[in-house]
C-alpha cells in the first residue's frame, strides 16, 4: 500500500495569501498586547496574595506560639512544676 503525494499547488490566489498574512499579523499584535495585559494582572493578583500570605504566617505564628505556651504550661503540671 503506498500513498503518493501531490508537490502543493504553486499558483496560490493572492487573497488567500494576503488573508494568510493578515491572520499571521494578526495573531502576533494580538498576542502581544493579551500578554502585556495579563502579566500587568497578574502583578496585582500576585501582591494581593503576597498579602494574604503574610497575614496568614502572622496568625499561624501567633498560634504556634499559644499552642506552645498551652503545651509547656500541660508539661509543668504532669511534672508538678508550678507555672509563671
């Protein structure tokens, strides 16, 4: 079984060539100014949850650090340490 291959067509219409480039064109400008669009969103998106993070790691230590107080505290009085 083989399978031929017709070379392409050499006279192709100058509108389709015109529309090819166009669309080409196109795309690219396109591209470029989606990109500069989401990257500029993407700034904002990333210091808001640059923000929220810290909130979070101040809470988490903040907890950290009662649970550790609660857990030395639970140590003393297992071992009859009177606490401060």
């Amino acid at each position: 079984m083989s399978t031929t291959f017709s070379p392409p067509k050499q006279n192709i219409s100058p509108l389709i060539r015109f529309s090819r480039w166009t669309a080409l064109f196109t795309g690219i400008v396109y591209g470029v100014y989606r990109y500069r669009y989401l990257a500029r969103r993407e700034i904002d998106i990333q210091k808001h949850e640059s923000e929220i993070l810290e909130k979070h790691r101040e809470k988490m230590a903040i907890l950290k650090k009662q649970k550790e107080t609660e857990e030395m505290n639970a140590l003393g009085r297992e071992a009859g340490v009177a606490a401060k």
